[in-house]
C-alpha cells in the first residue's frame, strides 16, 4: 500500500490548517534555517506538553477515584507526563507496526483500564502517514486540546494548538477510523469513553491560563538548542498572538450573542442585568486581547507607517467613550475617580483607535493595584504644544491597612501576570511603546508614600483650533487632596 494513495486522510487534510499562514502571520522566520525551524517547532512542542500536564493537574481531582478515569488521552508520541496524572486518564498511543501491510488480529479480550500508569499501545497500520504527525488529544470533561506538530508546503514543522471542539471531534473520528482496521473490539469502549467526555468549548480562563503556562514553559531553553537564543523573542511574539486569538474568538461570539438576548423584550429585569454583565466582562476582555495583539504586531513589526495611521482627532470624542468604562472599572474595585478636563480641549494627533485601547488597559492596570478606598484623578492639562494626561491617586486607607503591592510575574517580553489573580496584562515597558508608536509618550515616576504618578504626553495638531468641551467631567469628592501635578 503506497503513502501516496493512503485511504484515509491524515490530521493536515482533516484539519485544513494553514501552517504557512501561521508561520507568516505569526513571526517572520525567513532568517531561520529548515533545522533551526525544526528545532524551534520541537522546542514549542516539549512546552505545550509540559504545559498540558500543568493544566490537567489544575483540573483534575487529586483525591478520585483512581479506577474511574477523568479524561483520555490519544496521542502520536507518548506524552512525558507523571506517573500520578497517567493514574487519572486512560491514554491510549498510537504506534505504527513495524511487520507487514496487513491488520493483525485483536487480543481475544481487549479492555480499558485505568489502573495503572501504561499507556495503551494502539496499532496504525504499516506506512500509516499518522505515524509522521506527531499529536496530542486531550478530553475532559472541562476542556478538549488539541496539539499538533505540523509541517508546511515547504517540509518545515510548525505547531499549533486548539481548543475548538468540533476540530477534536474530527480528530477523534480519524483516529476511530484506524482502530476499526486494527483492533476493532475497541473501538465500542472508546466510544464510550469519549462520550463521556464529549468534545466541549472550554470557560476562557481554562484557555487563557494554558497560554500563561505555554509562555511561562517556552522560555526553559532545551539542550543544545543555543542556536536559537537570538529567535526567543520571535517566539514569544507567536505564543501571544496564537493565545489573544484563541481567546478573542470564543468571547466575541458570546458577546454577540448576549447582545441578540439583551434585545429582546420579554427579559426579565434580573436576566437581563446579568446579560449586561457578561456583555461588560466579554467587552473587556475582548478588548485586552485585541490591546495584546497589536502589542506583538508592533513589536514583530516596528515600521509606524505600515501599522498606525497617525490623524489630527478628536480627544474629547475618545475621552467621552472611554470615562463611563473608567468609572465602571474603579466603582467595581471600591474606588472613586475624577477626570478633570480643560473647557478648551485641543485636537491631538494619534490614533484612535489604540489610544482609546492602550488608555483603558493602563487605567484598568493602574486601579488594579490600589487598595479600596483610594481616588483616582485624571488630569488634562496644555503643556507647550503637547496635551499632558496624568494619573494620580491618593489612599484613604489608614497606614495600618495598606495592603502590600501585588505579586507580579513577568511572562515574556510584554506581558506581566498576577498568580494571584490570574490576570494578564501588557507590561509598562510594552505600553510606552504602544504610546510611542502612535504619537505619545508614557513617563511613569515613583512618589514616596504616594505611589505611581503616570504622565501621557500627546502632540497637539496646531493646524486646528481646541474644540470647546461644554463643562468639566468629573466625579466630585470634595474631601480629596490631591498631590500636586508633576
């Protein structure tokens, strides 16, 4: 039987994953050669496994019942998972049979068992194409993964990752079409089995915190892999556009269908305010990702003129948008803002679009660390021909009940992460690039007792005259003293 004319199609072919696509949409690798690719895809390989062991360990209940397993597990190649977790799943792996073409008979007796840590080997015919496409897929009842070490049309490998149920439901369906030639008596137990944990959309902290633990786990530089040291940065920049993808996806389409619920007028008022929660908590998110996203584009990508499109534009217009979610932000953590505006607001030049973005994530960073009670103030003042906007806070705390400052963990390049939490967020080194490529400067000083003060710097457009602003937007506390400006 020739590979050539194999009869049933390969993951590649099922999956229509365009593994070129994600090599140039992702990081440019012209510079690498075919051996440092591989090296690069294998490396990321190793990660995603790791990090599939951390996240099942997450998942799964320690304390089961060892003879009922809570997930399976089919994969090309063994996973190098502990012998603790193997207890918990039934894996079965597939390996090629090294004799002849033909399908050898099944054992008289051919079970599933969950008692010890084994894998189960489970045949491929000889010169099965499979045996090439090294694969892990995982199904619990929480969540099913997918992980594939691809090759584009040029031969190259490439990995990526999913959690999209219906591509793991083609997966299994491929793989139930091979144990039916050779070892059919089990294919009614997995059937059972997979039913049981039947392919479903993950919660999306389930998909984020595995990209945390996929970027956290790829900078473990393997051995004698040296080579690629000058190409980690490339790779993180794919990671973080693969997991704001993964994420952006599912949450965009739940917010559009929130959206179609709120429009309804049978809602009860109890439902329909929690749709609005979830429409609020999608939004954000969503938002984040995209921020994140652009933050990788820029940084793979640093030409200004190919990716911002710099344009005289109303600041009162972003600032009227963005001030309500502002204020949502602060009243949801216990705290009060104020955002004072000259009633003469000059026109700016930037973008937008990531300045309504990058405004809010730095806002929504700089009200996650401080403690309940505190007010925030916005300041918007003329400076020369730039137009100064200014963070600044004040505790109300009692010294005794100031809480320390928040574990951080930096992932990366960009990204900062609270364990706590689980929050990610773009670091202050990624966000004063962000404000670089689209006109701006972010200065960011340390006051004794007093914290952060950040300071945005955005050119003005001398060529247009201020727009006025009626009023002054703000959230009065007349009991609030502010530091002086800087």
């Amino acid at each position: 039987m020739l590979v050539q004319k194999w009869m049933l199609p390969t993951l590649k072919e099922i999956l229509n994953w365009k593994f070129d696509q994600v090599q140039s949409w992702c990081t440019d690798n012209s510079g690498l050669s075919s051996s440092q690719l591989q090296a690069q895809a294998a490396q990321e390989w190793r990660a995603a496994i790791t990090a599939s062991e951390d996240l099942l360990l997450q998942s799964i209940d320690s304390k089961g019942d060892h003879l009922s397993p809570q997930g399976v597990v089919f994969a090309g190649s063994a996973p190098l998972w502990s012998n603790d977790l193997l207890t918990r799943l039934h894996t079965g792996i597939f390996v090629e049979q090294s004799t002849d073409n033909s399908p050898q008979l099944p054992p008289a007796k051919a079970t599933i068992s969950s008692q010890n840590a084994t894998p189960q080997q489970l045949p491929l015919l000889h010169n099965d194409p499979l045996a090439q496409e090294p694969f892990c897929l995982i199904l619990t009842a929480k969540f099913s993964l997918l992980l594939v070490l691809g090759c584009d049309s040029s031969g190259n490998q490439a990995f990526k990752f999913s959690f999209e149920p219906e591509e793991a439901a083609k997966v299994w369906q491929l793989l139930r079409s091979r144990l039916l030639l050779t070892n059919s008596l089990l294919v009614d137990k997995f059937d059972t089995l997979v039913k049981k944990f039947e392919p479903v959309a993950p919660d999306y902290r389930v998909v984020t915190n595995f990209s945390h633990l996929l970027l956290s786990r790829s900078h473990v530089k393997p051995p004698q892999e040296e080579h690629l040291v000058a190409h980690n940065h490339r790779s993180d920049i794919e990671l973080l556009q693969a997991f704001a993808h993964e994420v952006r996806t599912p949450l965009t389409t739940i917010r559009t269908l929130t959206r179609l619920l709120l429009k309804r007028k049978d809602l009860a008022p109890e439902v329909k305010k929690r749709l609005e929660v979830i429409d609020r908590e999608c939004t954000e998110q969503v938002n984040r990702m995209e921020l994140i996203f652009r933050a990788a584009e820029m940084v793979e990508k640093p030409a200004p003129n190919t990716l911002t499109r710099l344009t005289a534009m109303s600041l009162a217009q972003v600032l009227q948008q963005s001030i309500p979610r502002w204020q949502q932000q602060a009243h949801r953590r216990n705290l009060t803002i104020d955002v004072v505006l000259p009633q003469h607001l000059p026109t700016v030049v930037s973008d937008p679009t990531i300045l309504d973005q990058v405004l809010t994530g730095l806002i929504e960073n700089f009200t996650r660390n401080l403690t309940a009670g505190s007010h925030i103030q916005v300041q918007v003042i003329p400076a020369g021909n730039q137009l100064k906007l200014q963070l600044l806070h004040q505790s109300l705390a009692g010294e005794g009940d100031k809480l320390p400052p928040p574990h951080v963990k930096s992932l990366g390049k960009l990204l900062m992460f609270q364990p706590e939490t689980g929050n990610i967020s773009l670091n202050l080194n990624a966000t004063k690039y962000l404000f670089q490529a689209i006109g701006g400067k972010l200065i960011v000083r340390k006051r004794p007792d007093e914290g952060e003060v950040l300071t945005i710097f955005l050119p003005m457009d001398l060529s247009h005259p201020p727009l006025y602003q009626h009023g002054i937007l703000r959230e009065h506390r007349p009991d609030a003293k502010m530091p002086p400006s800087c």
